[in-house]
C-alpha cells in the first residue's frame, strides 16, 4: 500500500482514507474541520469521479454515498492508502 494525498489522484482511482493532514496554520485545521463536517473520516472509502474541465479544479469524489465537489488545496489534505496497481 502507498499513501497518496487525493488531491494528485486522477479520475477513477479510489482508495481508502488513512489521515486528514493539519500543518501548523489554522487554515489548514479549518478546512480539515469542514472536510470531517462533509463526511471524510478516516476508513472510509473515496473514489475520484471528475476533474473539472478547466484547470481540474473542482473535483468529484464519491466518499460513501455522496458525491462532493472539492478544490485540490483542500484534497491534498487527505491521505489517501492505494495498492501498487491504483497509485497515481
């Protein structure tokens, strides 16, 4: 298994949430509040829907039911575990 931060997976890959990432700024513990709110926890499994057509930021991830639209600053905060044959 390797760990990937999801925002530099690419549509299709998928693969189960090890950690939220905070750095020191309280930027970065505000976003990974909000992205616990919006139901990214660790364990759970996401999959990358989309990427927007224009510079691919949003992007579509389907974590449980529901499919959430992220920016990649806020994606790179989400350690992703992939086996070898879906890292990116």
């Amino acid at each position: 298994m390797s760990l990937t931060p999801l925002g530099k997976m690419k549509p299709g890959s998928s693969g189960i949430v090890s950690e939220i990432i905070i750095d020191e700024t309280d930027e970065s513990s505000m976003i990974a509040e909000r992205l616990r709110e919006m139901g990214f926890g660790e364990g759970l499994k996401v999959e990358v829907r989309h990427d927007s057509p224009f510079g691919r930021d949003p992007m579509a991830v389907r974590v449980g039911t529901m499919l959430v639209a992220l920016r990649r600053k806020e994606a790179e905060q989400i350690m992703i575990k992939q086996s070898c044959e879906h890292a990116a």
